[in-house]
C-alpha cells in the first residue's frame, strides 16, 4: 500500500514537471512572438534638411548722409516706406541759408518769401531702390555731414551661419524654411542666395554666413529677428520608405528583416538605401509595398539598484554584535 502511494507521487510529480516546462515554453515562445513589430512599407516623400540659425539683416545697407551741415527743413518718407532710384526723401537748409531764412522772418513774409525763392533748399536723394529701415532725425533739427538721416536697404535676408561640418551640403538655389522666433507658425520659402568665402572663429568653430533669400518678404519682417533656418539638400517625392530603425547593416550590406508569407518564420534579405533622414530609409531595391518588414522591439530593462551607504554617516552595529 506505501509502496503504491510513493509510486502514484512521483507519477504527479513528473505531470507537475512536464506541465511547468509546457508553460515554460509557450510562454517563451509567446514572448518571441511579440518582441517583433510588423510594419508595412509606404509611399511618401522624403527630404535631407540641414537646420541652422540665422539673423533677419539687410543684404545691403546704405547709411544716406546729407552733402551739408544743416537744419532738416521736411522729411517725406518714414520707417518702412518703399522707395525708388531718384525719389527726394528731404530737404534740408545749410547752416548759412537757415540762419538767413531766420533772419527774413522776423522782416515779413515778403522778405521771407524773396529768400527762400533766392536761396533754394538742399534736397537729399534716394540713390536706390530699397526700403527705409532706420530715421534717425526730425525736422527742425541740425545735422551734419557725418551723421546718417536715414538708412536704407536693398532686401532683407536673413544671414545663416553654418559651421564647416555642413558648408561643404550647402549649394547656391537650394530651396530653404525660414521661421522667425517672433512668428513660429508663418513658415517663409527662401532659397540659398550667397555663400561667404571666408570664414569667421567663432567660440573656436569655423562659421561660414550664408544668405537665405525670401521669395516674399513679409510685413513682420524686421532687422535683427533671430531665425530658424532650415535647408533642403536632398529630397525625393513618391518613393518606399520604411522606417530607418528596420535597417540593419553588416559587412557593409543593408539587410531587413522580412516576414514570409503564411507566417513560416523571417528571412534576412538585402535592400539597397537611398536617402535617410532621423525616421525613415528610402530602399531602392529589395522591397516592396506588399512585404511586411519586421522591427524588433527595443525593451528597456531597468538595473537592479545597489543600495550603498552614505560615507558621512556613522555606521550601525548589528543586533548580533551588540549582545556580544
């Protein structure tokens, strides 16, 4: 009778054993399966961007100074106001016509009006065509032929520094984003205009401006706006793309991971790789819009922590030790 209890104990035994390896491995097996995430290769578009900051600046600025030391008499345009070759932006008195003109005043109008007739106002002309970014003066003040009335400019564009790690991507007609720190949402086209020949050493990196020309220059634009400068190197439109973390390389060949069809495992299988940007991979060849492309998980698993003692802090004796 013991002897058939003790037999029917290991039989339950190695049933509670196989069971516990059965589990064991089903739930491997179910772990194996969702450590892999199945995505579909799509058709989409795909760019090369290299981001930089810049300064919103004049491409030519023009400081207009008077040919006399004087008194402004009339200024007729203002800050922003568009102007051409040849307009008049003011007149102004030299110092030895406004001290007569004062003089004629005070004899009566008919004087006053002989003199101004006689003795004509100096006007002060636009030599090109541009915009009025800076007046500095009003009329009825005196100036002198050292100091800027106004200040011109030929364009705003928004100056660009690169460093040399990325001067060698950049090329005159590149398409560009400018966003303004000012106006983030309003994304203004430009395109590459000018890239500086000499560089500057600036916190010991070599920096190379470059200009970003506005196809439109916005009323909000203003000299000396910080920018957000983004510029297309590269780009492709309706291509495969799939996600770049599915790229795998080794020994110099682009492989994917590729689910075979009616679920027989995975196959290894050689792609060729276009453009890349941080997400996506633009393959070429190997792949189609019909394949799925499996991505395997990537799981954080988290270190066990030590628990260490502060070094400043007295360190207590154990129970043990105490009642020795």
């Amino acid at each position: 009778m013991l002897k058939n209890k003790w037999f029917l104990g290991l039989i339950i035994g190695l049933v509670c054993l196989m069971s516990l390896g059965y589990f064991s491995k089903a739930k491997k097996a179910a772990d194996n399966k969702g450590s892999f995430q199945e995505v579909n290769p799509e058709i989409g578009n795909i760019s090369l961007i290299i981001s930089t900051t810049g300064v919103v600046e004049p491409q030519n600025r023009l400081e207009i100074k008077p040919s006399i030391s004087g008194r402004i008499e009339e200024i007729l345009v203002e800050e922003g106001s568009v102007v051409r070759k040849g307009d008049t932006l003011a007149w102004m008195s030299s110092t030895e016509r406004a001290a007569l003109i004062d003089a004629a005043i005070s004899q009566g109008d008919k004087t006053r009006q002989y003199w101004e007739e006689v003795y004509k106002k100096t006007p002060i002309i636009s030599p090109i065509d541009g915009k009025v970014i800076v007046r500095g003066f009003e009329p009825g003040q005196t100036i002198t032929t050292s100091e800027p009335l106004l200040v011109l400019s030929d364009r705003l564009i928004v100056n660009a520094q690169f460093d040399e790690t990325d001067i060698g991507r950049v090329k005159i007609g590149q398409q560009a984003v400018i966003a303004l720190d000012a106006y983030p949402k309003d994304k203004i086209k430009g395109v590459v205009d000018h890239i500086a020949y000499e560089s500057q050493l600036i916190n010991n990196v070599t920096i190379y401006d470059v200009d970003i020309l506005p196809r439109e220059v916005p009323e909000f634009f203003r000299s000396g706006m910080s920018a957000n400068v983004d510029v297309t190197e590269n780009s492709r439109t309706k291509v495969l793309l799939i996600p770049l973390e599915a790229v795998q390389e080794e020994a110099g060949k682009k492989n994917v991971l590729v689910k075979k069809k009616k679920n027989k495992g995975n196959e290894k299988r050689q792609v060729e790789v276009g453009l890349t940007d941080i997400s996506s991979a633009e393959i070429i060849s190997g792949l189609s819009v019909s394949d799925i492309v499996m991505i395997k998980d990537q799981k954080y698993i988290p270190k066990k922590q030590e628990t260490g003692t502060n070094p400043f802090m007295p360190s207590r004796k154990k129970n043990n030790d105490k009642n020795k």
